[in-house]
C-alpha cells in the first residue's frame, strides 16, 4: 500500500504536465495574482493547498465561477497562464483524455 505524500511535489514536477486538480489551483492563483508565478507550491503540504483553494474559490465566485465574466485583464492573464499550461502539458505527452474520457 503507497501512503499519500505529505508534500506536494510541485506544478512542474506534477504529473500530465501539471494538469491535475492542484495544479489548476495554483494557475488559478497566478490568474488572481495571489501567488506569483514563480511559486510552484513545491514542498506545500496539504492545508496549505487547501487554504490556497479557499482563497482561489473566493475570487472566482465574485465573478460567478466563470471565465467569462472576468473583467478583460484578468481574463487575458487566465487564457495566457492556462494557454502556456495545455502548451507545455501536450509537449509532456499529455493529452487531455484523462479529464474528457467519461464524456463519451
């Protein structure tokens, strides 16, 4: 049996390119600017990632949890952060499949 890590092992060693649940937290909180983009989360245990959740959650509900209501700066930042995350997955070998497979 594998215990779960207590750590988290960081956006750029995470696994699909970084294209897991965690990872798009912390895009996100690149996207709201509250982590700088140089912070990867590598070393975080598991509150810390939780409480950066809460603080991601809060911003996306001002603006109803939807991209398209975010105001144009910010909305540019998301498509950029995330445009550079699919680019850089994909080059990892990533191919989105894992998230869109039960959808057939």
């Amino acid at each position: 049996m594998n215990a779960k890590p207590d750590q988290y092992v960081g956006i750029d060693n995470d696994i699909n390119g970084g294209m897991t649940s965690i990872g798009k937290i912390i895009r996100d909180a690149w996207v709201f600017e509250l982590l700088p983009e140089t912070e990867t989360c590598e070393g975080w245990n598991l509150a810390g990632i939780d409480a950066l959740l809460q603080k991601v959650n809060a911003e996306w509900d001002k603006y109803g949890c939807l991209v398209s209501q975010l105001p144009e700066p910010l909305a540019q930042r998301h498509y950029d952060i995330h445009q550079r995350a699919i680019e850089k997955a994909k080059a990892a070998g990533w191919s989105g499949e894992v998230e869109t497979g039960d959808e057939e």
